[in-house]
C-alpha cells in the first residue's frame, strides 16, 4: 500500500468524522491522523485479567478462592 492509498483513506476517515458523534469523531480524526502519518504511536494492550487456577480436570482450585 503506497502513501496515496493512506492518504485517500484519512479524507474517508474524515468525511465519516464530520457525521459522528463528539466522542466517535475525536476517534475517528485520530485514526485519520495515524493514516496521514502525522502521529506515531505504538499500541498499548489493556492489562489481562489474572486465569483462574484449574486442575487437569478442568475443575476450579480449592485453594485459589
């Protein structure tokens, strides 16, 4: 994909933001920022629930609550 095609993508991205809702439009003019390269920005997971314990099987751990 070369520059033109993100570049076509951000005015998409764009024209839909200009119909949105404040909170959805904030979202989609950063995407459209990603996309035109202005903003790099690395993603960041959200933090994984801790697993629950479980024996061979498949039962709960009488010790992990």
């Amino acid at each position: 994909m070369n520059e033109d095609f993100y570049r076509e993508r951000a005015r998409e991205v764009r024209d839909i933001a200009a119909k949105a809702d404040p909170f959805i439009k904030q979202r989609l003019l950063d995407l459209a920022d990603r996309y035109d390269g202005k903003r790099k920005t690395s993603v960041t997971p959200l933090p994984s629930a801790p697993a629950a314990t479980q024996n061979p099987s498949g039962e709960r751990d009488s010790s992990s609550g």
